[in-house]
C-alpha cells in the first residue's frame, strides 16, 4: 500500500498517549513489560462481589477539574488523559493547531453500560421513580461521549465519533484516524481506543456466565493466554491515543515519528456471536500484509490478541500458523498477559507497548506461559523474559472482538 | 426547616455541584450565575437534588427564582418549612 504513495498519503505516528493499569505513559507501560510488572489486582463491584482487574492509577486531574469529572464520564476522563498526553509527547505546537483540522476517532467496545448501571441503581433508593433519574444520562451515555468529552476539553472543533468495534476497537480507531487523514478530513488525528468496563458489574457477570472470566489466587498469573492453565479473561481499564499525521507533515515541522501506519484490515468471520474464526483472523492478516506491499516473513514482531479463553487462543494460533507457517522468522508476544484485556483500548495499547521496539529491538514477552497449551504452539512465542531482536523494522498488531470483527495494524520503522 | 436552614442547604448543594469552587462567600442577592461557573445542567442539578433530599418538585416555570440565594430561599420557604434539616 506505501510503496510508491506520496509523502501527504503515507500516514504516521507522532505521539502516544496511554494510561495502562501498570503505566500512565509509554515509558513507565514499556519498562513494567520489559520488567514483568503486572497491572492485575483484587478488584471489588456491587452485585458481583470479589475479583479481578486491571486498573489504571492515572492522575485524572492533571487535565480536568473536579466538576468535569463529576460531570462525565471514565472513559471520557481517560480520553482526556490520552490526547493530552500524546499532543504534549507529538511536539505540535499545539497553541497554534488549526482545532478545525484535527479529528478524534475513538475505539470503544461499548459504552453507556457504566452510566446506565449506576443509574438503575440509584433509582433503587426512590422506589424505581424515574423523576429522579439524572438529566446527565443522556450527555454521557450517548456513543460518541469519550470522543466529545475530548473535543470539549482541548477545544478541538472537528469531527470526533467513537468506532464501535468490540475488542478490534483500538485498531479500528488507528485506522479511521488514518483513512480520515488520507481523506483529506483532517490534518491531525487523535485516534486510538479507550475503555472504562471494569466499572460495569454486567461485563463481569457476563463473561462469568459464559465461563470466560479468569481466576487465580495470585492477581498477576490470572492472565495466561497460551497457557495450558488459562481460564478465562481479565477484565482492564485504560486508553491509549495516537496523534497520526500525514509523512509530509511531519517531516516539515521535523517531527520525531514512531512509525508509519504501513497496512491495515478489518473483516467478520459471519460465523458466531462469541467464537472466533481462525481462517478469517488469517485472511484478515494476510490482507493487511498485502495492502502493506510485505511478506509474512519480514514482519519481525506480532502482538496476539489472545485473552486467555479456551478457545480464543487455539483458533489465533492456528490463524497465525497458517499465515506465518511452523518456523516464522517473526517473534510472538501478548500484553493482556500483563494488564488483562483492555477492551476497546487493548489493540491501542497492545501496538504502543511494541513500538519502543524499533529502537530497543527487544520484543516483550508473555507472562504466565509456564505450560504452552500445545494447541497454542506457536514458534517464536516469547515467553518467561524479553527477547532481543537482530533487527526490528515491522510490528504487526493483531485485534479482534465479539460478533467476528477481526483487526490488524501493521507499523513499519521509518 | 428555616430559611437559614435552607439557605445552607443550598450552599450544600452547590458545594457539591461546583466542587472547584469556594460557595461560602456567595452573595445572598448577585445571581449566582455572576458569581459561580454554573450552566443550565448545573441548575437541574439542583433542581434534582432538591428532589432527591428533599423530595421538593419545582415546575420548570418556576426555575427563574433559583436566580440568586435570595430568591431561591423565599420561594423555597413556603414549600420547605414542615421538613426536617436533612
């Protein structure tokens, strides 16, 4: 896809901003993979009692006041958080930044639940009354909320929506940011994906009836993708936003640039709500490697998806297999193993904690795999420590979500 | 409730609405429009919690009078005065 596109139509990186439950910026999140640092911890919610998660400790009133925390939303404080952290990490001079032309593009997996609940429960105390249910709702359970309550805090006037994609929604977010700069929508994008459902009973509920949640007595080893004693997800928090601009762009303004957005897919089994479908997570990659003008064998490192379900991992690896064949020269690693699943922000997150890579060349690891499940066998899977690379120019980032969306992000040292 | 009963009921009400802001030297009789960062959300929020913690139900009509602390005890007196500080 880059191969021979102009310089204002190859779209890269710039800035990271990202709130992870064991980092509130990229250097602290890389240094807690790099050191196996887990974000998982005892977590309590009402109606659903003891468990696990992943939470973040940002300082949510570094960017906003008392009232407009009271006034919106987690994921809109966390949005917040991202985008002012990664336009003070681009280097833009922000003061001066046409806000017409910037765009905000937001992955979520849902949003409103976390609203919704507390709401129903407060109306409880009145007896089911709806007169005192809150005029807030509305403002901040509509869709685009983490993307508006962004906008409203960085006075920033062009367009912002949310992408809802389930878990694929981090990528999702990334590549609308760079179709939308393609376009012509907007000179800078704030794109990426944020979530706030660890404060939603209902998730955990959810993935508990579905025998999907993950337990362990030791917070830090309940997530386990590939391992033979995974037994479900952890559930996270966190956000992370990239500032995207066109090459052109950045280089005239002399801009550190992190990588360039070099494919990108997104595709649907059309198979089941929940279950996973490995030959279109495989087609899915094999599109963006096409589009990417690469083959599977330059691609130095992949960031898996895998959640820790039964059958989540099995079909990724075989998918992955089948793309990468039985002796890839590619390294395979998995965040969640560290912080659990960050929901819409787990794709943002997962690439951000890689990208360091281009300069260190070490790919992170995989927590907890002290038995590989053989059916998760994959050759290159880094496990137990860091791994140091002879090179690494291309990371490729794989996302996927409930009802068969599938994503993948490839990024390409520049 | 008396009308200083009230009147600090208020102040509660608006310490937990503008939380970034110091209520206590509110002028009784200056909109209070003129002297906090209040927006028309904001004066529902009172509105409900009026409600909520005092069970007091103000017609939209009527939402002129929470202008300044001033009017908004003297309108709220009448309809207050057989409740209990809460």
């Amino acid at each position: 896809m880059i191969a021979g596109l102009p310089d204002r139509e190859r779209i890269v990186i710039t800035g990271v901003g990202l709130a992870a439950p064991n980092g509130n910026n990229l250097s602290e999140f890389r240094e807690s993979l790099l050191e196996n640092r887990s974000g998982v911890s005892p977590y309590e919610i009402r109606y659903f009692g003891k468990t696990l998660a992943g939470i973040c400790h940002f300082d949510e009133r570094r960017y906003q006041t008392k009232k407009d925390q009271r006034r919106g939303t987690r994921a809109g404080s966390i949005g917040i958080y991202c985008a002012h952290e990664a336009v003070n990490d681009s280097g833009l001079d922000w003061p001066n930044v046409d806000k017409a032309n910037v765009g905000i593009y937001i992955g979520v997996t849902e949003h409103g639940n976390v609203e919704t609940e507390n709401e129903i429960h407060e109306l409880r105390s009145y007896d089911y009354d709806t007169k005192f249910w809150s005029h807030h709702h509305n403002p901040r359970t509509v869709a685009n909320n983490p993307a508006g309550e962004i906008s409203l805090n960085l006075g920033i006037t062009g367009p912002h929506y949310t992408i809802g994609a389930a878990c694929a929604a981090g990528n999702a977010g990334i590549i609308q940011g760079a179709q939308m700069l393609r376009l012509g929508e907007c000179d800078v994008a704030l794109a990426g994906g944020v979530s706030e459902s660890i404060h939603t009973f209902g998730i955990f509920a959810s993935f508990r009836s579905q025998g999907a949640l993950a337990s362990h007595d030791d917070p830090a080893r309940a997530s386990r993708p590939f391992d033979v004693d995974r037994n479900g997800i952890v559930v996270a928090e966190g956000g992370c936003l990239y500032v995207l601009e066109r090459l052109s762009d950045a280089r005239k303004r002399g801009a550190r640039i992190y990588g360039e957005i070099a494919g990108y897919a997104i595709n649907s089994d059309a198979s089941d709500f929940v279950l996973p479908n490995s030959d279109r997570q495989a087609e899915c990659v094999e599109r963006a490697l096409r589009r990417a003008g690469l083959a599977a064998e330059q691609v130095d490192i992949v960031s898996t998806h895998a959640t820790g379900t039964a059958s989540g991992d099995v079909q990724e690896s075989a998918a992955l297999r089948r793309v990468f064949g039985e002796s890839p020269h590619a390294q395979f690693n998995n965040a969640k193993s560290f912080i659990g699943h960050a929901m819409g922000a787990a794709g943002a997150l997962e690439l951000g904690g890689n990208l360091p890579a281009f300069g260190d060349r070490v790919c992170h690891h995989t927590m907890n795999v002290d038995a590989l499940d053989p059916e998760c066998a994959l050759q290159g899977l880094v496990t137990r420590e860091p791994r140091e690379c002879k090179s690494v120019n291309v990371i490729l980032n794989n996302s996927f979500g409930m009802l068969g969306i599938n994503s993948v992000v490839i990024v390409q040292r520049i | 409730m008396s009308p200083p009963e009230i009147k600090e009921a208020i102040l509660d009400i608006l310490e937990s609405i503008a939380p970034d802001e110091d209520v206590t030297n509110v002028k009784d009789d200056v909109p209070l429009r003129e002297q906090l960062e209040l927006d028309s959300m904001d004066f529902l929020d009172i509105v409900m919690e009026l409600r909520k913690r005092y069970r007091v139900q103000i017609p939209e009509d009527d939402y002129v009078q929470l202008a300044t602390i001033n009017s908004t005890v003297e309108y709220l007196a009448p309809l207050m005065k057989d409740l209990q500080k809460a």
